[in-house]
C-alpha cells in the first residue's frame, strides 16, 4: 500500500469534468486506488458518483491510496493527473 498527498490546484475543483478525468485514469489500474479528504472521509477514485460526492474544492488537500499489483503507477498517475489540472 502506498499513499502520498496532493493538492487539487484547478480553480473549479473535482466538478464533473475533471471528475470524469481524474476516474478514467483510475480504471487503467487494477489496484484498489481511493482518496481521504476532511476529517477521514473517504472516496473511490474509480466511481464518478464518489468523486463528485467528494465536494472537493480548489486548494483541498486530498491523500491518494493504491493498493494492489500496480499500485506505485497507479499512484503516480494520480498524482500526475491531478497537478496537471484534470485537463483544466
């Protein structure tokens, strides 16, 4: 298991655009990969629905967790995905 912080920097936050992004990276990945924001609250980065329910905001520090066989890529892309902008 691996996990590491990231800061969401697009000006919207994970609406549904970026959302979509962020869960389409997500599903190239057999690992398990979710994501803990405000006060242990907890997300699946493979389900739009529990990105969005994420309500996160621009300047939220989100803490990405992989878990299984491709775990370090999987986290790395991630993160990746997530400095890019989501395509923002």
């Amino acid at each position: 298991m691996v996990s590491k912080k990231v800061k969401v920097t697009n000006p919207t936050g994970l609406h549904l655009r970026p959302a979509g992004i962020l869960c389409k990276e997500a599903m190239q990945y057999k690992s398990r990969i979710t994501f803990s924001y405000r006060e242990n609250m907890t997300a699946n980065a493979k389900s739009v629905l529990s990105v969005l329910g994420a309500c996160v905001k621009s300047g939220d520090e989100i803490e990405f967790t992989c878990e299984g066989e491709d775990e370090e890529a999987a986290l790395q892309a991630m993160v990746d995905a997530v400095n890019s902008g989501l395509g923002e």
